[in-house]
C-alpha cells in the first residue's frame, strides 16, 4: 500500500511539473500586440545585444569603454524602436536603462545615464510617440550643465535638462495635457538632484517645462529641482495615489549657515507635497498624518543634528538605478 501510494504521489507530481512546463512555454510563445514574428526575433536579438552594453556601462571602471557601449546602445536601441510593433516591447532586461509609458499609452520615455571621471552624468534619452500614422521616436540631447536656472525655463528635445525619470502623471491644463515627470539627476561627487518636470507635444515638437508649479501665491516654476548632500541614504519623491500627492523630503540646510550650500541639504523628517487644483501643482508645507504644520526657522540645527545621528554618512554608496527612493552613486 505504501508504495503504490508512494507511486501515485510520484505520478501527480510528474504531471503537474510537466502542466507547468507546457503553460510556462505556452506563455512566453504568446505573440506581442503588433509585432510580425520577424521583427520579434530581430527585437529579441537587438536586446541581447543592448542587455551587455547596458551592463558595461555601468559596471566597467573604464570610461572609454563605458562611452563606447553607450554609443553600441544608441545604433541598436535607434533600429529596435523604429521596428514596427516595437511600442508594445517591453525590453524588460534592460534593467540599467528606465522606460516608462504614459497612463494613456501615448508615449513612452526611455533613460539613462554615463557615469564621466568626476562622478559627474551625462543623460541620454528617446520618446517613442505612439500616434495615429505610427510610430515616431524623438531623441533627447542633455544639456543640463548650460541651464543655469532650470526652475525658470523651457526647452525643446535639443537641449534637455537631463534625468531619470521613473514616473509619469498626466494632468490637464486649459485643454492641453501636460505629461509631470518625476525623475533622478545624478548632479556630482558633492551633491544629488531630483525633478519633477512637465512634458508637452506641441505642433509635432516636444517641450519640456511648464508654468504649472505653483510654490507661493506669486512665485510660479516651470520644472522644480531638489538637490541635496551626496550623504543622504534616501530622499523620497514619489507619487501618493489615494491622495494624488507628490510628496517629497523636505529639505533643510545642517546648519543656518550653510543656507544655499545645497551639498550640505538634508531631510529633516518632514515631507512637503504638491496637490494639483486650478490647473497647478500647489505646494502644501509639512505633510504629517494629522495635517499640516509650520516649522520654527530656528529649530533647523537641533533637527539636522538629530538627522546625523540616525543616518551617519555611508562610506560607499550603491549604484543609481531609477526608483520612488533616491538612487545613490557608487
């Protein structure tokens, strides 16, 4: 009795392994939405190719060798999007790069970033527009370092204020919708940045930055930029779905002296948050679960040191990967 039971248990076991087998194969055998059975296996080829360029950018400790296969990534990843079909393709191992699709399908973003030798980054980038006549694909050029006041203004494809981004939240502006971007800028060895930025197609072209940031009753940005100690473990930015909040850290200087030295910004424990009304992102100060509050200006020291005690600066970092919690450098 003991070893027929035994035998059937062996038997249930077989089938249920081989049911397993034949639905994992029956599943990733399903054809994507678009895509010819040619252009896949061309895109799976393509992926393959970007999925060990990608790594090497991040992990070689050569720069030359990590531009190179940055530029290897550009010509591959230029011929995969412009596969028909490709808007559907998910590129889920490319881990190192951030694609992220509009709620609308509308668009996707794709991101990345080039760690240079003075642990500063340059951002490469592309849109995928998925319209009516097909598919488009606009590229982005970083031109970050010669913004001087990204708070204040508007640029097209050609002159990127570089990041990022790992979320995208669409609202509606007087019949205009402008696509809010949450993203990650590596800044340098001293400091980190995060940004939440606006994205709108206008007549065939795309515009990044709008007035829609609305931070005092007549002080109005067109992008607003965080930027904070490279010690910080994690400033969060993120998106509250039950509230429709853009909540972050709020950030304060160690000491009252360091007032615009934003290497020495930190999270004090509270966090601001941002509430779209009226057609603007309104800031709201000191999110609590009771409410808001104010905080003293005089009590910026007694809570910075409170902050170092709980979070020592890190002797090494981990490397910047896109994510609601700040991505830190190596």
């Amino acid at each position: 009795m003991q070893m027929l039971y035994m035998m059937k248990r062996l038997r249930l076991k077989f089938v249920i392994v081989s049911f397993l087998v034949l639905l994992t194969g029956a599943l990733q055998a399903q054809p994507i939405k678009g895509i010819t059975p040619e252009n896949l296996d061309s895109l799976k080829n393509l992926e393959l190719q970007m999925q060990g360029q990608a790594e090497a950018i991040i992990e070689s400790p050569d720069f030359a060798t990590r531009k190179t296969s940055c530029y290897s990534l550009i010509r591959n990843l230029v011929m995969a999007l412009s596969l028909p079909g490709s808007f559907n393709y998910p590129f889920d191992s490319l881990k190192q790069l951030s694609i992220v699709k509009s709620p609308d399908d509308a668009f996707r973003i794709i991101t990345w970033n080039l760690r240079n030798n003075d642990d500063s980054y340059r951002f490469y980038g592309a849109i995928q527009r998925n319209i009516k006549t097909g598919v488009t694909l606009i590229p982005l050029f970083d031109a970050g370092p010669l913004i001087k006041h990204p708070e204040d203004t508007t640029v097209d494809n050609n002159f990127w204020w570089g990041a990022l981004y790992y979320k995208i939240l669409p609202v509606k502006v007087k019949n205009e919708t402008c696509y809010t971007l949450i993203g990650w800028n590596g800044a340098n060895k001293k400091s980190n940045k995060k940004v939440i930025d606006v994205l709108r197609f206008q007549e065939g072209t795309v515009v990044f930055g709008a007035p829609i940031f609305k931070v005092g009753p007549n002080d109005i940005m067109n992008r607003v930029v965080f930027e904070y100690s490279n010690e910080v473990q994690n400033m969060v930015l993120t998106f509250e779905a039950e509230k429709k909040y853009i909540v972050f850290d709020h950030l304060a200087p160690l000491t009252p002296k360091a007032l615009g030295f934003y290497e020495l910004y930190f999270p004090d424990g509270s966090y601001d948050y941002f509430e779209f009304k009226d057609g603007y992102w309104n800031l709201k100060e000191m999110l609590f679960d009771n409410g808001t509050i104010k905080t003293k200006n005089d009590d910026i020291e007694e809570r910075s040191k409170k902050y170092r005690k709980l979070h020592p600066p890190r002797d090494e970092q981990p490397k910047p990967t896109p994510t609601d919690s700040i991505p830190n450098k190596k």
